[in-house]
C-alpha cells in the first residue's frame, strides 16, 4: 500500500484509550504518512468523544503534525475511502461489563469479561455490530484493513471471516507483548534477542521460546520462574501455577491460563472482589473517570502517565506497530489473529486462531504451528468449540445454542446454574441483544 | 474362527457378574461350542472365586452341558492356548471404588467411578494389569481375543492398543444396550426395528436412530421425552436434561452426559448420598454381599433375580454375544471400544473410540461416523485429551501428567482442589500403584 | 420405505440392459411390492424403447404380474411421485462412445470411456443432464432415491452431490461383484463366505478378502493367481499383473486397474482393436443391434441368454438388490459410491467415494476404510483430483479445466497430445457439450 | 549459535561447484567467522579433491582470510565437531547419471535425474550413503546441521528425518532463487521487493507473488509470460506452457512443471540429445573437464566465470546464505526442504516438503502454507507418494516398491516398458546399490 496520505478510522473514538493510539502513530510519524483520522462514536459516547478528540487534536498539534483529527457521529462518513479501521468499542459501555462480571459472581461463577460467561455475552452484543461495520466497510472502504481489539478479538475476528465474509481482518491483543516483555526479562534478555512461537487462541495461546543461538529457552524461563529464591517470580504471577503441570506442558501458558488451571483460586479472588465492589469492571470505571478528568485539562498535550496503569498497555501500540507493518510491508513478527488455514493442525482449517504471523503488505501470513501434545490440545479443542458455538448463538439469537455455549465453556459450571446465570444475563442485557429477543420474551414471561 | 471347541478365560472371574456371563454362554449353547470355561483371580478374591464358581458349575450341569469349568489363581495357567479372554477384574476390590467416590466428595467434588477422578484412578489401577495381562496372552495365547468389560473400558482398550501393541481387543459397554431399549420403548418400536448409530467414546457417545422405513426419528424420540405430559420421562430419566440443549446438539446423549450437562444436580445428588454413606459404591458392595450369600446356596442352578438390580444388567449378554458374532462371523450390528482408524474424524486416528460396528470374524469394523457438530465436537476431544493424558500417567507413573489429566477433567474442578484430591487418592490407593511410588513418597513426606 | 405399491422410474429405459432390470425386479416380486415401472427415453431412443419396453411387457406378463409398465418419452410425468429413479442413459448414444474411443487412439492414447479421455467426455456430456434430472426430482419427487449407473457412476455420484446438492443418490458398479464371485472361486469358497472390504473409487478400489474363520485370505487369493502351474490365471485376467507389485499392494486391485499398472500392454491391445475397427464401442454396437433384434420377436418374453455376453452382467442385478435394501432396510453389505465424510481418510471429506456400506432404509452407511499405504494413496488422491477437475469442467464448460483435467489423467500423456485430443473431442462432441460453446467456436475459428 | 570460530565440513569438496561454495563464504566472511573449512572426498575423486582443493586455498589466501582449509578422504575425522555438514557428493560420479538418463531414452522414456527414472535411481544410490554419514554426525557432531543440495535432495531429506531419525537437516535448491529473479524482472521489479511465497516438492512446487503494496501479482507476471509481443518471453521458457492451463492453477508453476504439463515436447527434446549424445549429463561432464582444467591453473585465485554456466548457479550461494542465516539468526524467508508438521496440509504430516521458511537458529519456520486446489493437490499427493515408496525401496531393497516407485511416477509409463527399464539400471548401477543385491542377481539370472 503505497498511498501518499492514509485515512485511520477508529471506531469507538471516544475510548479513554484513544491517546495512547494517537502517541503510537506519532511515534511513527516518519514511517506512516498520516493523512487524516476520524474517531468515531455513538450518541452515549459523544462527551467523552469531545473530550478525548480534543486531547487527541492537542497531541498532534504539539507533534507538529499536520494531520487532520476528525469527531463524528457518522459512521458512515467517517469509513468512506478509509484505508485503516480499528475497532475498540464497547457496545452498553463498561456498565454492560459491570454486569458481565457481577451477575456471574453472584452466583458463584466467574464473570471473566473475554473467555468466561462475560466474554461470551460480550461476543454477544459485540457480533452483530461488528457484522453491520463490515457491511459499511465492504460498500464504503472495500480495500480498508479492519484491525479489531474490542474482545473477545478471536471470536470477533472469527465472526467477521466466517459470517461478514471479510478477508481483511486482523485481531490484536496485548498479552503475547507481555509475556515477551516479562520473559526475556526474568533470563535478563531482551525481547528481541529471543523468537518466541505462539500458537493458540485469543487469550487461550502457548508459546516456545529460543534464543539467538538457536537453543530452546523455554526451560529455562520455567525454571527462573519456578525459582522461589529469585524475587522474578513476584512480577510475573500475581498466583502461580503448579509448577508439575507446567514442565508437562513443555510450553508456556498465556496469564490467562490462570483461569483454567487455577480456577479455584481466580474465583475466590474474584469473589472478595465482587464483595467489595472492586470488580476489574468497576475499577476500571473509576480509573475511566478520572482519566477523563485528566484529558479535559487544556493544557494536557501528550498521553498521561495514568494511562498506563488502565491496563491494556501496548494494545494501541501494537494496532500502530501492525497498520505501519501492512503499509510498509515490514515483515514484522507479530501474534495476530487470523484465519488458520491449517496452521494450527489440531483446530477447524476455517476457524480464526492466534498464532505469530509475519506480517507483509498482504496482511499476516501465520508460521506453521503444528500439532500440540495432548494437554494443550483437549483444552484448545472445546475452547475452539465454544467460540463457534457462542458465535452462531450471537449471530443467529438462538437460546439452545447458547446455552450449549455455556456448557462447553470449562469457567461455567454446567447445569441449573448456567442457566440461571444465562436466563438472568440475557434479561440484563436485553437493549444490547436485539437478536435473542424471542428468547428473553419467554424468559421474562416465565419469571 | 472354527475350532469344533472353544476355551474361554475370565480374569476377575470371582466377580459377582460372573453368573449372567454363564447365563449368556448357555443360552448360546447351541452356535458356541464351548470346551473349558477357566475363571481366574487372585488370592483376596478366592472365596468369591470358590463360592460364584461353584454356582457357575451349577449352571452348567443343570443346563446338561459337559463344559469344564475351572476355577484357578494361576492366570497363566489359565491362558495357555485360550481363544477369549474376557476381562472384569477390579483392582483394589470394591474398596478402591469407595475410595475413589468418597474421597473427590469429600472434598466437595464428583467422584464418578468411570469418566471422573475415581475413573481416572481405576485406570491408574487397571492399567498396569491388563498390560501384564497382555504380555502374558501375547506368549500363551496369541491368537485369542481379549474382550474388556474393566472400567474405564475405553482407556483399557487405548492402553491395550497403543502401549500393549496388540490388536484383538474389544472394549465393551452396557450402556447402548440400554438406550436402545429404553428409546425404541418411548416411540413404541422393537429395539430391532431402529437402527441406532453410536460414536463417541465409551459412557460419551452420541447417537441417531433411524426406522425401517428411513426416516430419522431422533427427533421424535426427543418430542416423547420431552413431552411432559406422558410419563416416560421417568422412566427415561432420574434428572431431565434441558430440552433446549439436546434439541440444539441434533443426537441423542448417553446417560452418561448428565454428568457434564447438569453437573451441579448430579453432584447435589452424589453429596446427599455421600452424607449417607451411600455412594454407589457403598450400595454395590451391601448388594454383592447379599448376593454372594445367595450364591451359597448350593440349590442355587441359575442366575438369580436379584443381580439383575445390581446394575449393569446386559454387560455379559454383550460380552457372550461379542464373543459368538467373532465365532460365528455374524456381522451383529454391536457398539464398541476398538481403534478410531479414521471413523470418528475429528479425534487422532490411532486412538480407542466406542463406535457402532459390524462384528465379524475378524473384529469389529467400525461404520463411518464423520464430524460432529461443534457442540458434540468440542466436549468429545477434550475427553479424549484427558483420557490420553490418563493413560500416559497410568504408564509412566508421572505426576505432572496426572496432574494435568485432572485439569482435562470437565468433571473436576482445576486448580488446589484437583491437587489436593490427587493427592489423597495418589496416598490413599498407595498399594495399588506402584509406578507413582516415587511422586507417592513425595507427598508423604511433605504431608 | 413402506409404501404398498411403489413406482419406478428409469431414465434410459430404452437401454439393452432393461429386460435384466426387469428380470432383476420380477426375481425379487415377493419382496418389492412394484406398482408401475415407468421407461423414459428421448426422442431419439424412441424406437428402442419402443422394442424393449414392450418386452418388458411381456416379461411382466410372462411373470404373472399385475405391474403396470409405461413407456414415454416424457420425463417430468414420469418422474412425478417416484421412489426409485435409475439412471443408465448415454448421451450420444454409442456413437458418442465411439469418438470416446477412437479419437484418442487415433492419436496413439488409450480412450477409456470411464476413467480415460473418453470417460471424462463422458462425464462432460452426462454431468449437466443429470443436474437436470435432479432438478426435476427436486420438484416432482424429492424423496425419491437415484439410482445411477451411467458412467462415470463416481464422478456422476459427486456431481449430483456437490453441484446438485441432492443427498438420495447411490452410484452402482458391477465390478465388485465380479471381483467377489472370481476370487472366492480362485480360492474354492462361495463369495457368502467370504467378506470384502473394498475402498477406492469408481473402476479404481482395491480391497481386502477374510474368511468366516476371521483369517485374511487377501495373500492366500494373491498365491492362487500368480500360481503359474494352475489354469486359474487365465480365468482371472486376460492379462497378468505383476505378481511383484501386487504383493506390495497388500491388497488386491480391480481389473481395471490393468490400465495404471499395464498401461502398455493394454495401450497395445487397444490400439490393435482400434485398426481392426472393432474398440469396445464399436463391438457394443454390433452386439446391441443383434440384441434389439432379439427384443423384436413377439415370442421372447424372458431375458435372451446373449445379454450377458453384452458385458455389464450384474449391474441391473445390484441396482435391484440396492433398490430392495433400501425398501425393506436389509442391511446388505454392498459396494457403492456415496459420499466420503471421512470413510476414507486420504480424500476429501466431502467427496464421492466407492466404499462396502451397509445399505440400510436411510441409504448407504459406509464402513470405515482409513488409510491406504502410500502405494494406493497417491495414485487414488490424483485420480480423485483428475474427477474434481473433471466434474468443474463439465459445470462450468471451462477450457482451461478440461485441459488440466487431461494432465491429471494418468491414463492421458501430458503435453501437445492432450491438446490436441482434447480440441478434437470437443468439436467432435459439440451438439452434446452446449456448456462449451465458446471454448468450442475459439477451437474452430483457429482450425 | 555463538562460537567464535566454526568449523565447516563439505562432504562430496571434490565437486566443481567448491569454487561458489568457497566464494559464497568469502562474501560472508564479516557475518561468518569461520576456523576450519573440510573438504572430504572419496578414493575415486582424490585427484578432483586436490585440483579443487588447492584452488580453494588459494582464494581463500587471496581474500587474504586465515582460515584453514582441510582436505582429506576421512570423513570421519572431518565430521569430529563440525557445526555444519554440506553434503554435495555424488554416488558414482556423473557416469552414474549419464546411465540414469540414457537407459531409460534408450526405452523412449525420459531419464530426468531429479524427479524422474533417473532420480530414483539417484535416490536408491544417494540414500544408504546419507544415511551411514547422519549415523557418524549422530556420534562426531550431533549438534551440527546438515546442509544437503544433493538431489533428489527432497528425498534425501524425508530420508535423514524419517529413517535418519536426524532432525537438523535441511535441503537446499536453486530453483526458487532463479524463479524470483527471472519473474521479479519480467514485471520490472527486484527480488527484495517481492513477496514469495513457495510451497509443493524439491522441484514440484508452485507459488504466488505479492508486491510491498499487497497486491497479488502472480497474474501480472502470466500476463506479462504469455503476452507473445514482448521478448520476456523466451528468457523464461524454452519451452512455454499452455497458457490456459496456467491460469487455470491460478499460482505459478516451477520450471521443472515442464516434464509434467508438457511432457511429450519435453521428451522430444531429450530424445534430440541421446541421439546426439549431448544428454545433459554427457554435457555436464564436458564442461566439468574443462573447468577442471582451469581449476589447475595456479594463477586462478577467485572463481572462473565459466563456472556459472555450469548450471547450478546461486546453489552454493543458498547454501552459504542458509549457514549464515542460521548462525547469525537472520530470520531470512528462504525456501528449503523440511518437516512439513501440516504447512502443507494435503500432504502427510511427517513428510518433507519444500516450502517458504523463516530460517532461525532453531532452523527453518516453515510459513503455513494451506491447501492446494485440485489441480496441483493431485500432483503433489501422487509425486510425495513416489517419493515415499522410492525412499521406502531405497532403505529395504525391495524389488516390488521400486516397481511400485516406477508405476506411481508420472514421467515413467506405468507397464512392462517400467519393468524393463527398472531392471536394466538396477543391472546397471549394481555396484552402487548392496541393498538390491537379491534382486539383481534374480535379474541377472533371468536375462
């Protein structure tokens, strides 16, 4: 893509996260000929659209940078002849993840806002806007690359190839940055002394890791980690694994593993938090509220610091990295999520999956993964299966399939309570679920 | 096969289900000629040898036939030049099983003697045994089938083909039995008239049933048990399954499946009797002494009533018929554990699935099942994974590997509960696993 | 299926294999409950179905039965609440064969009329009528099975599969069946006595041979016909195979796998037929005319004896028996091409294969081949590969797939010659190729 | 790999081709900091050895460099620590190759010494000998790679790996690099500024062109092949393709494609040679006696121009290139012959294929590469299943797999012209193939 001037359309413009993209873009500045960008938000956004827009246009300015900054309401308007679109919206904003977290909880149940009960019924609500973005796309910005980062990114960017019948996508995600970051530092490497290999899902992914003289390292990662003398440990696992289990995996599991091979104890943390009102949800909506107030200062023309400590760190970063790599076909190695094509031997050859990709000006093109050992496999396989299922219930609004969803998911336990906690979401989040109205109709006449 | 008489070896032949196996081979006097029954076990289980072996005599003379039957400790001895050996040993007796329900209740979780924790622990058990068992047939009797009814059947079955490298063992099940005529009673037809197709794994299968005229009449059947008004469903089900779900899955469940679909009611269910002290396996054992005690009774000729109530009614008329179709080559239509070879596309190719075949003088040929649904697809291979998983640790006596197979586990929950269970079963069954000697130490020392 | 009176309908019932059809129904009288026989024909096959339709007559007659037999040249009435639809019409007639045939010897390569050159025009010629058939079954009687045996039947099968999307179709060969009846009596047993698994494809399958004692018996059936000293061979193959290469196998081929392994040999012979004017098509024709002389005589009211001579015994014979399978759900284990999903793991899932499957009331249910060793396995993925291409070919009337089709075929030589052969067929064939018109008139203006 | 110094083992150093290989070190000699450079040989080649040898000391003198360069006919003491083995050897020498094309022209069948008769009969040479050398590496240098360009060098790598059971091994070849440098000119382009991506065999491979702007330019590069005006034509193809057929594969075909879409023209032109008895191996070996010629010549101290029309070219120059990459951790996107580990999805997981790779100091990373439409996936299936069953035959010595390897390969006509053939050149290349022994002198006994 060799265009003068590029178009960036970002759609959920009004996010608090929007200055760090805005940084990230102006860190690339000589590599990536910006032309205009567009922040795109709904009516319930506007204020905060206004507000972080504003800080957005601030920036740039101080850069010296003559790149038009662009707030509408338009949609529509905004991806005419866009070359880039970057999904980050949150459709019922961080009150629909409130609930996605509480109403779990109060049951007993994880929430778990990506891969748990929340995550899915955020599939939910997320699906059939994404679905209508990429009917717009194809009609206004055919050739536009779609990068998502609202979660669940692998069931969206699934979602978008299987059901929207759009090539272009790219789901991105920050944790492998993290786990780079965090490993090579706990041998005293740097990240870009080391290869490491990804393959997986979204949230759900393992990795190997070698270092430049062509040794496997991911031993010795386990072993530092495993290491109680050396303080490491602290930084990298706020609850640590069973160290059995993971020489068995012969890998390296993803943070969110945590959730998976110790259930126990990730939902009696999240309980004590659901007891003080201190679920991630509604700390981040505090953190959210005082960002704001920061952006609202005139004077403020660069990324606070307090951004930083939001969570999600190096989430825009990576979108920037990812759209200057596409522009400029770097052949950068980055962890997308893409459609598999049999990269990964053991998942559906159609299916989207997380897997390190080099990425070109024809968009990423994935390292073959191969097979895994059992142990990764099974969880991998029902976590693949999940994902097809919670998608077809939020394409289609069908209740048996999402109830089947719920099973197949390993942080729901089966049973009456799935489906409490399935019938009393749906009612919650009913506004957002225009597809699973039959559905919450009956649920309703039946309480 | 057509030897003018045949020699058939039960190992675990003291066992209180011994007495339907001899039913089973009477009522087929006539297409099996039988020359030696040889029942074996081991000094613990001699008295029930002497007392269920004298009735199996009993039988044999009453029905007129000259069959020998031996009662033996020495396994050997028994094999030598065999054509069946049916399998139906208990490692630890009744008394593991106790242990293998109560301690997961203990802790609050599902012990389920054949897919759970307590299932895994039999074939922690099992395992080592029957591969003893087939080193010992692979030098006395080489040709002879090896026909397993041992729980878990289906890892036994894996264990026996991809560890004990030999190919003629069926793995059997009740279960489909069952089913068939519980199904075909529901829409008012003979099990002969449906034609029922299985896949899956053993006690995790799917099927479909279709009448004589073609049509499919899953459905149907679905419409009968879910139509509240009659009252089949009691007959059909101690605990309904939700009717949105297996609607969405297209087949029909096993019985089993309750454990994974409403697994908060059947662990109430298990907890209630476990403060009872009345797991399974504590009735089981009250029903077997009282059975032994009317196999004492020497005017005793013929199976009496009560074993039936034991439970696994079917299982040796399964075993008798398995045995006669390989004879006789009589292409029975018959469900069983035996190697995938592709018929199950979506689990490894060389691994043990329960699969409708066509039994014939050279084993069983699978029908072909194809790909499941995502829903079916996505529980059947985590339960593969966890099975291979088990059996590796059965083998290797590795901790981490049993570790993980917990964590596979949908029916126990991951994290310091699993570890603390396997623990307590790893120290517990002590005597019984001498692989895990090593990991066993190390618990005991930390204790 | 149980109606009381059924309605069969076949298309090309102006064939010289119709009075074996009839004979075939009238042989099964007690089991299939035939209410009308309907014999459809076009225009110019009018005359021929005139002179054998009315035999039929008088086989039914003949019989005593009260069938009623109609002969039309109208389909779409015919079709009109069918249960059974057989196909065996050849577009062109035997003189379409004859250019199958001719045309490519005359360039010095075999013609093949099923998986050769010519039965690839076969399949251009035959493959849009058949889609036209099945639209009219669609319409006019959707229940109703297919029967097909024009060749290519398993490039005709998948066709009606893939682009027709009509799942009641069963392709029938007779091959099998000679197959079964030659080897048994090699080895001096009836062929009920033995049991075949066959995998493959339509004319290219090999299999597998067990006796009733569960013993394979493929190498024992191999050892009898490359026993030179016993006159067995020449009863098996005209000519022989290389014992060498057949014992690699470890299966034993079908005849006509003579044309991938003897392909010189065969060349030659055919090329002999070729300058004698006497190629399989044209000694058809004479054969055929002798027959409908037959067929006149007012006095013949059974099949004459020389209509087994015509080549193609058994073939009516097996669509009978398949028919009566699928009415009365026998069971039969019968060789048939139907859909893979995975009966045999080496080819796409979705393809057409010939496989042994149980034909029950619902259709065919395959038994599970698996994998064939690489020896099998390569020749069997190009040659599918050949009938994908082929089949898009006769769908789309694309040139360049014709030619690539051409290149696949192990039985064409790559390069000028296929071209040359291919521009020739498809001008020579052009009334009955209307889907490359302008493939063709490109061919012309350029001659 | 980071050792100061390393050691560089060439195995076949008495090859014409030292002289590149040399110069492609020297290139390097920032980036490669070479110790010991081996050049090993056998008895017969001793005197090529010295001549070459001393021309590499020589260069390596001029380039003023202090490496030390070995030459020896003990191989073993050459492969004591090496880092990396190249092995460019050739089994009886070019006389050996001019039998491989010659008999099988004498037949009117095309030799070709790579894919064809003549590189199977390569392969049966070339096989036990790579296999005795990966035995030493395993004991002398087990942490070496091995670099082979010994051809059917796809072959030999399936060898090393499967029955090797060696993993650090990769195969080279120079047929991508020509390809990328004939095509990326034809559109006006460099190399660097295209993107290709390869996947297929050594030799059979086919691939797609994208340009740093994304778009795919594979069919800008047909338009520009088959656009007859312009004179790019004739500097790609000697013999052109069919454009049709081309377009229809919708990817680009490899050079060696010719022997298979263009068979009969290809055959022509070999038949030409023979009669002349200019076959390219009776060339090759002209041209080698005048390169060693000047090789003499102690004034020469760089390599001579003529050694580029050799044929061959840029092989030395992958091979350099592919030592640094892996020493240096380059992450260069080469194409080399691996695991395939499902990169290919249509060909078996554990076989090797030759495919665009990441090359790191863990080796190469395949990039996934998917399936292949029907047109290629038949192709490739049918030649990796030669290549199995030839590789299978050149480790047992069977008779009946070598027929089988012959009647599987595409450029052999399958038939008595195959056994014929076979049997000549086993006679022929008796003293470089122990492992036929028994069916040599079964031949032999026969004639």
């Amino acid at each position: 893509m060799k265009k003068d001037r590029i178009k960036i359309v970002t759609i959920g413009g009004g996010s608090s996260y929007t200055p760090e993209l805005i940084e990230g873009y102006i860190k690339r500045k000589d590599e990536l000929p910006i032309g205009e960008i567009w922040l795109v938000d709904i009516e319930e956004g506007k204020d905060k659209l206004e507000i972080v827009g504003n800080l957005a246009k601030r920036m740039v300015k101080e850069a010296g940078l003559d790149w038009e900054v662009h707030l509408t309401l338009d949609r529509r308007e905004a991806l005419k002849g866009a070359d880039f679109v970057s999904t980050q919206f949150r459709v019922g904003l961080l009150d629909a993840r409130i609930k996605d977290e509480r109403i779990p909880l109060s049951h007993g149940v994880m929430g778990q806002e990506t891969n748990g009960a929340g995550g899915m019924f955020k599939a939910f609500r997320t699906i059939p806007v994404i679905l209508e973005i990429v009917e717009d796309m194809k009609e206004l910005c055919p050739d536009a690359w779609l990068v998502n980062f609202t979660n669940p990114s692998g069931m969206v960017a699934e979602a978008v190839l299987k059901y929207g019948k759009f090539e272009k996508v790219v789901g991105l995600c920050n944790v492998p940055i993290m786990h780079n970051m965090m490993e090579s530092k706990v041998i005293g490497k740097k990240p870009e002394d080391l290869y490491f290999q990804y393959g997986g899902l979204n949230h759900h992914h393992w990795h190997r890791v070698f270092d430049r003289e062509g040794n496997e390292v991911t031993e010795q990662i386990m072993d530092k980690i495993f290491n109680q003398d050396e303080n490491t440990v602290q930084n990298i696992t706020s609850i640590p694994f069973f160290e059995e289990q993971i020489r068995d995996l012969g890998m390296l599991p993803c943070a969110y593993h945590r959730y998976y091979y110790l259930t126990d104890d990730m939902l009696k943390k999240e309980l004590e938090e659901f007891a003080k009102g201190e679920t991630r949800a509604e700390v981040v909506k505090k953190v959210e509220a005082e960002l704001f107030e920061l952006y609202k200062d005139p004077n403020l023309k660069e990324k606070p610091e307090q951004l930083t400590k939001r969570g999600g760190a190096y989430y825009s970063d990576a979108a920037c990295e990812l759209i200057s790599s596409i522009y400029n076909d770097k052949k950068t190695d980055m962890v997308v999520s893409t459609r598999n094509n049999g990269a990964l031997a053991d998942l559906p050859y159609d299916c989207a999956v997380e897997v390190s990709s080099i990425i070109t000006a024809a968009g990423p093109k994935p390292m073959n993964f191969g097979k895994f050992p059992p142990a990764e496999r099974g969880l991998l396989q029902v976590m693949k299966a999940m994902e097809e299922v919670t998608i077809e219930a939020a394409v289609t609004g069908d209740y048996g399939k999402a109830l089947q969803a719920f099973t197949l998911n390993p942080l729901v336990p089966s049973g009456k309570v799935a489906k409490v906690i399935l019938d009393e979401m749906l009612v919650a989040h009913k506004k957002h679920l225009p597809q699973f109205k039959n559905a919450i109709e009956k649920i309703e006449n039946t309480l």
